[in-house]
C-alpha cells in the first residue's frame, strides 16, 4: 500500500503540471486516436497519473488539483431567482438574445495572458431538451463570438489513466474525429446508436436529436465537438459508484481529456455543456487553470413535470424574453430564463408607420399601461404605472424593462426603431403583453 500511495502522488504531481515528461503508463498507456481534437502520446496526453481507487485517494486527488476555494451558492432556487428580480430594479437584469450574448462575451472578456483561456460553463438540466438547444443557440453563427472548442457531457472522452487498459478507458474521440473531419454518416450513425443506448436521461426525455444537432451545427461552424465524461466502464474501477467524489474525478477526467485535445490553448474560448450541479463553484471552476476566466451560466426553463424551480416561478413570473440575471451570489455566476410554456408570457409585436406630426420625430416617447397597480423599471427609471397611461421618454437602444406588481412580475424588452412612440401594455394576470411601435421615419435598412 505505501508504495501504491507513493506512485499514485509522484504520477499526481505530473497531472498537476500537465507537461511534464513522465514515465511511461505501466499497462495500456497514453492513447493516440487519429481524427479531429486529438493528439498523439506526447506531451500532455503523457502525463496522467494511475487512476485513483476508492475515496481517500479521490479526495486527495481533489484537494491537491483544487486551484480554487470552491466557496460560493451550491445551487440557484427559485427564490434566489425571485429576489434578484425584486431587488434590482434592472441592474443585472439583460432581456433579448443579442444583449445576453453580449453580455457574455464581455464577461468572458480576454484571457489575461496566452497559454489561459475563457470558459463558457453552461449548466443544464438533464430533464430538458429545451436547455440543449439553447446552448446550442448560445454558441451558434449569431452566438457567442469566438468558440474555439464545445466540450459535452453527453459524450466520452477517451482516457489515459495509468494501470488501466486500453478498452474500457476508450470514448467517443475517433467517432467524433471521422464525423468531424469528413462528415462520416457512418460515424455519425454509431455516435446516435451510442447515445441512446449510453445516455439514458437523453433517451428518456426525447433530445437525443438535441445533442446529435449539436454535434452536426459545430462541424458546420468549423468548431471542434470533445467528449467529457469518463468512459461507462472506467467509472466502476474508480470504486465508487455515484456521489460528489466520482463526480469530481468525472470533472477532473474532462478537463484532463480537453488538455490533450487542445495541448495548446492559446487565446481560446471554450463552451462547455453540464449538469447544473458542475457549473456550481464547488465543481468544474475550482480546477481550471490559473488565469482563466470562467462564467457559470445555468439554464431554466422547457422542463416538464411540476415542482421544478420552474414551476415555482411561473406562479408570478413572466419572461417575455430570454432573460440573464448577472452574478448571482458570486461574480461570474449567472442564470438565463428560458421563455417557455410554463414562465414565457404571450406577446403581440407591431410597428407601423404613424401620421404625420402624430408621433414626434426627435425622440422615442413611451406609453405604459397595466391592468395592474405596480412599478415600471427600465435603465435608472421607475415609473408608477396602473390603467391609466403614463408617458416618458426612452434612451435610443434596446431597454430591459421590470414590472412589479398585484404579485406578478413581468420582464421583457423594448426594441429601438428610432423616433416615434413605442405603446406598452401589460396585462400580468393574462401573461399577455402588447408592444406596439409607431416610428416617425422608416428604419434604415442594414
């Protein structure tokens, strides 16, 4: 045993500096799979250390690969979501596609010097495929700029643990790399087959298409697809079967695995889909590298079933918009409200051209109107709003706006056409919104 534990910690120290020129695997060894996202037995994908066994040598393995404390939220509940809308006003508060989009991307902002990376940590549900195809909206053509690399959960990444054969540490990589490289409808066939067999919560909730689509858009985009989870029969020799320390080894094991795909990470940008849990900062954060800047988005929304924070939410929340809620607890931690059947209000979009002289033509005048009594927040405004219409003027850009009232909450956008009037009427109890837009001058075309 005391020698077990003296090799385990000499091999651990070289997963700690990834590079180093350590000695070769006794058994199976580094694995060199051709194809796209891979690299042969040199350098990083040489420095594994033997694959832990039972909890101790886990939980030291945790402690030692930790760079961060892990301190903050383990979870975001519906309350947490409920008083970041109340409490805020609109700080924090980003309605519409595009300005969450840019929102992430200035949060991820430049890693601070080459070698270190931005990392998009994007935790989902394992019950939704509503949450995969908005990741895959987030890092599509209009998505976050500058994607380098999609890592997924839903796929193995091959391992190369010492003292473990070849074969049960073998993923997805050369199914991946041939679909990749040459649009193998073969490869493609087998990566399906093996998610409805492997991936039971995909199959049972119907988005193995999701992922596939995932898969099918990065190739399209030019932007390599990894694996992440560690293979279904290496998980069994780590001696554990669930829990919080498999689950961190499963995460060490990826960001392992993303090292030897991407030896040299450069000025990248990396998106990678989990489980919520993960994104938490107890899990993925705590072990990438020094210097990277990581954002934890977790997704709401499109889950079925009750007595999801979803549900909970829809009993007095609207999102007429997809919706982020910025640093939640700690910096970099964020929520996006999916509009779906359950939290999503029914809006009615108009723009039209007003008559002469009936709208002005200098500015962007606002009419508010809600069968409620409440507060109307947008930028540093807060109006006091009911049946009556209320009259300000708007800023000339794309407005989050936050109703408050009769115990609903209602967030949405108003869009910029250029002067003339923009019409709001709320009605939080129908979850119907109407936003008519009366434009002085034709907008331009672009």
């Amino acid at each position: 045993m005391t020698t077990r534990i003296a090799l385990f910690f000499d091999a651990l120290m070289c997963l700690i500096i990834w590079g180093a020129a350590c000695r070769p695997a006794p058994e199976g060894g580094p694995i060199a799979s051709g194809g796209a996202g891979t690299v042969d037995a040199a350098g990083p994908c040489s420095a594994w250390p033997e694959l832990p066994r039972g909890q101790a040598e886990i939980e030291q393995m945790v402690r030692v690969m930790t760079r961060d404390s892990g301190s903050g939220p383990r979870e975001v509940t519906a309350g947490d979501i409920r008083d970041a809308l109340q409490g805020r006003g609109t700080r924090g508060v980003i309605a519409g596609w595009d300005s969450v989009i840019d929102a992430l991307s200035q949060q991820l902002g430049g890693p601070p010097h080459p070698g270190s990376r931005g990392v998009l940590l994007v935790g989902c549900y394992h019950d939704s495929g509503g949450q995969i195809a908005a990741f895959r909206r987030l890092i599509g053509y209009d998505g976050v700029p500058g994607i380098t690399a999609v890592v997924l959960e839903q796929l193995r990444a091959t391992g190369r643990w010492r003292g473990v054969s070849n074969d049960v540490q073998t993923g997805d990589d050369a199914l991946l790399g041939a679909f990749l490289e040459s649009g193998d409808r073969g490869a493609f066939d087998r990566l399906r087959r093996s998610q409805r067999t492997g991936d039971y919560t995909a199959w049972r909730y119907g988005y193995i298409d999701e992922v596939m689509d995932l898969v099918a858009s990065s190739r399209a985009m030019g932007v390599p697809v990894l694996g992440c989870d560690m293979p279904r029969d290496l998980q069994p020799l780590t001696g554990v079967s669930s829990g919080e320390d498999l689950d961190r080894l499963r995460e060490i094991h990826c960001l392992a695995a993303l090292r030897c795909s991407v030896p040299d990470a450069g000025r990248s940008r990396v998106a990678m889909l989990w489980g919520q849990e993960h994104v938490m900062p107890h899990g993925v954060p705590r072990f990438l590298e020094p210097g990277d800047v990581a954002v934890s988005l977790l997704l709401f929304g499109s889950r079925p079933g009750s007595g999801t924070v979803e549900s909970d939410l829809a009993r007095d929340v609207v999102i007429d918009e997809p919706v982020l809620l910025a640093d939640l607890g700690r910096p970099l931690l964020d929520a996006l409200l999916l509009p779906d059947g359950l939290m999503g209000g029914r809006v009615e979009r108009s723009r039209a051209m007003a008559e002469p002289g009936e709208v002005p033509d200098d500015r962007i005048e606002l009419v508010v109107r809600s069968d409620l009594d409440g507060t109307f927040s947008f930028g540093d405004r807060i109006l006091v709003v009911g049946p009556e219409p209320v009259t300000d003027v708007l800023p000339g850009l794309p407005v989050t706006y936050v109703f408050h009232g009769g115990g609903k909450t209602v967030v949405g956008r108003i869009e910029h056409w250029g002067a003339g009037r923009v019409e709001l009427d709320l009605c939080p109890g129908r979850r119907e919104t109407s936003i008519a837009y009366l434009l002085a001058r034709l907008p331009r075309l672009e």
